[in-house]
C-alpha cells in the first residue's frame, strides 16, 4: 500500500492531480482547521468555488442510491428551505436494534415514492403519505437495508433473504426473484440493462454479481468470491476510468475493470488503532479516486487505475457513513461514529470544517444546491450550509436517524428507526422499546 500523503502541522497535504493544479490557479486555499480528528471544528473562511468541470452520470430514467453510477449523493437542482414542518409520517417501517443505516426513499416516475424498511417491507406512496401498495420479503429480521433501483417500471431492491426483487410500480407485485445467497444488505447499481449487486454468505464469504434487469438472469459472477467476509457495501461505476470497485468486511477495496469485469487490484486498510477496518459503507467515485470510510477510523481516497492510496484523513472513531461528492467545491462529506461530519478537500484530504452531532453519524449526506442534509444518532435530522458548516435547522425525532435524506419536487424523505439504541454497557428495558420508527416528510414552512 503507498501512501503518498503526508503530515504537515497536524494535517494531511497530498500533490494535488493535474486537473486540480490547472483548475485551481488564482484561487484561494482554505485553511483547515486543527488536527486531523479534532472535533466540531469550522474554518473562518468559506470553501471555495472551483469550475472542475467534472459530471456525475445518471443513466436516463433511473432512480437510486446517492443518484448516480459514482454514487456521489449530490442534487445540484435541488434545494433545502429555511425552515421546515413535519407533513406525514409513516410508522412502523423500521424497528429492531440492529446498529446498520436503513434504507431511503427512491422517487417514481409519476411523482410517488418507495421507502423501503428494516421490517421487510417495500411501501409504495403518494407525495402526500397515501399507501398505494407494499410488499413483504421472506425475511423475518433485518429485513431491507439497501436502498432500491427505479427503472424500466420496476423497483430492483435486495433483502435480508439473500434474494434480489424486480417489483412492478403500478401493481407491486413481484415481477422475478433472484434467490443469490444468504443475505443482501447492499444497494443495486442500476446500468444499461443490468443490476449490480454485493451479496453477503453465512460462512462468511461474499461476492458480487451482475444481474440482467429483464428476467432477474445471472450475467457474471465474480469466479474468487469477492468481496470476501459479508460485503454490506454499496458498489460504485467510473465510467471515465472503466472501473467497478467495492468494499468489505474483510477490510479491503475490490477493484474490477468495467465492464469487461476483469479483476484488477484490491486495497487493503491499515489498522491503525488496533480496531477493526471493515468497510461497511457504500463507495463513491471521483476524478480518479474511490472514496470511503473504514471501521479503522479512517476516510480514503484510493486510485483507482492502480488501487493505491492517494490520502487518508483520521477521524476519531470508525466511520460507516458514506461519502458525498460536490464538484462545484471539490469536496467529500462523510460522516463518522465520533459525530461530527466532515467537509474535507477532495485531492488533498484535508479539512475545510466539521460539524459536531451528539451520537454517531452512521447514514450518507446529502449534498444540494447551497446546503448539505445529514442525519445522526442523537435522533435530529440536520441542514447546513455547506460551504462554512452553518447549521440552519435541526428536526428531532423519536428514534437514530440513519437514512440518508433524499430531496424530491421540494420535500425531504427520510426514515428513523426505533427502538433508540442503548448506549454501550446500557440495558434497555421492554417499556423503554418505541416500535413505532417509520419514514418522514417535510416540507417548507409557511
């Protein structure tokens, strides 16, 4: 493993990629602020606009996780209000006390939406809370974690089942099944006609297949098993450097050629707190790097032409949130266990601001047009300016929120889940158990 980063007065500095060093001429640099790891920390100035001139890609007609094929979570078009007020919520769609981010909602083509939940349900809905249909999967617990692929007039979503469903929009019955191993904790990647998917086995071992779209036919399957040890990672596409990459519990980054799917490199984290270095949370593409977060406490910025490190940025306990990428600052937000969420620079890794929550932050930001969405453990969904950290609102809830926010026509969907989690050496007795987690909907206020 190389690492080409450096520490210079408690930060990390990297040469920066070509693009960056001719788009970035005449443009101010942002000091960070602190070391590596300090918490709840905002620089004095504003993160910079730089023209980068990089796109995400988000196939026509398509819908899913953090919207695109590099998984960047950014909605440039979308914009979050001043000020905000609960319309509906739905209960009941996520219970139990495992500690994974749930699932989000995926907008329809006709305006609806999907929220799918840890009790196994896919749930259908109108924009104003009315169920239009739900469908139940054969698991019994944990039941849906990964968030679902709208396309072709399907939604693709896998299950704790370990099975892969295509569900039709208008009726939500159950198009094909795909029975492809133990359990399914990841999100499909929708692309040209096929389903990407992580599938986790009990023994534990993993792989990753590609799925044809139309009949639920196995395409590929990856012939070593991998990623090894309960892939619960999201996988990401390139399609400007040819690559598929994606993580797992064994602690490693698996990177494929794609599409010919050929095995390319695998990236191991190091263990740099005697902890464990799964990578649990989703991967996100960008400008020639492969972005994430590791239970070694660390967020990376990986190649992805020869899967070597290119910077690594230390927070102060694991991270499972996932990365969101904006082009117009050339930033990365991730979230960590140590609560904060972090603006950090794109090339260099170093730390524009962070942003200090009172628990965990375990789901994916959402970057919008002026203000970035997270939630946190401590049970508040939050809006911040993106550029400084601002906080401009806070909602509390009953139960962690974990989800990852999405935007849609105005109104932001999300989902919490209950029972609050015990603190660590905590009981939590029957009486102190809310089964009533669900999703959300809030709208601007009036």
């Amino acid at each position: 493993m190389t690492d080409h980063s450096h520490a210079v007065d408690g930060r990390f500095e990297t040469a920066h990629s070509r693009r960056r060093i001719l788009q970035a001429v005449g443009t101010a640099t942002v000091a960070t602020a602190g070391i590596a790891g300090c918490l709840g920390q905002r620089g004095t100035d504003e993160i910079p606009l730089v023209n980068t001139g990089l796109e995400q890609t988000v196939p026509d007609g398509v819908a899913q996780f953090r919207h695109s094929l590099e998984r960047w979570g950014y909605y440039p078009d979308a914009t979050v209000p001043d000020e905000v007020e609960r319309e509906w919520r739905l209960d009941r769609l996520n219970t139990g006390s495992h500690g994974a981010a749930k699932a989000s909602a995926v907008p329809l083509p006709d305006g609806g939406l999907v929220f799918p939940g840890d009790t196994g349900y896919l749930v259908a809905l109108d924009a104003d809370g009315t169920e239009r249909w739900r469908i139940g999967t054969d698991t019994d617990s944990r039941g849906i974690h990964g968030t679902p692929a709208i396309a072709d007039g399907r939604a693709y979503v896998g299950a704790y089942d370990g099975v892969l469903y295509a569900v039709d929009l208008e009726t939500g019955d159950i198009e094909w099944r795909q029975d492809l191993g133990d359990a399914i904790g990841s999100s499909p990647l929708y692309h040209d006609g096929t389903i990407v998917i992580a599938v986790e086995y009990y023994d534990p071992e993993g792989s990753t297949f590609v799925v044809d779209a139309a009949d639920g036919s196995v395409v590929w399957e990856d012939p070593e098993g991998r990623p090894t040890d309960h892939p619960h990672s999201t996988p990401a596409i390139d399609p400007e450097s040819g690559h598929l990459v994606c993580g797992s519990n064994d602690g490693n980054l698996y990177g494929w050629r794609y599409p010919d799917l050929e095995f390319a490199w695998s990236f191991e984290t190091e263990d740099r707190t005697d902890n464990d270095s799964e990578i649990k949370g989703p991967i996100a593409t960008y400008d020639g790097g492969a972005y994430f977060g590791s239970w070694d406490h660390n967020v990376y910025r990986v190649n992805l032409e020869d899967g070597t490190e290119d910077w690594s940025f230390k927070t102060g306990d694991l991270v499972m949130s996932g990365p969101a990428l904006d082009p117009e600052l050339d930033t990365v937000f991730i979230g960590s266990h140590d609560g904060n969420l972090y603006a950090l620079d794109a090339q260099s890794g170093e730390r524009h601001w962070s942003f200090e929550t009172d628990l965990a932050i375990t789901g994916c930001p959402t970057v919008c047009n002026q203000r970035v969405l997270v939630g946190s453990k401590d049970t508040t969904l939050y809006a911040l300016e993106k550029r400084t950290g601002e906080l401009i609102w806070e909602v509390d809830n009953d139960g962690v929120v974990t989800s990852t926010p999405r935007v849609i026509d105005g109104a932001i969907y999300y989902a919490e889940r209950a029972p609050n989690p015990p603190e660590d050496g905590e009981d939590q007795s029957d009486e102190d158990i809310d089964t009533d987690g669900g999703g959300y909907k809030l709208v601007a206020a009036e």
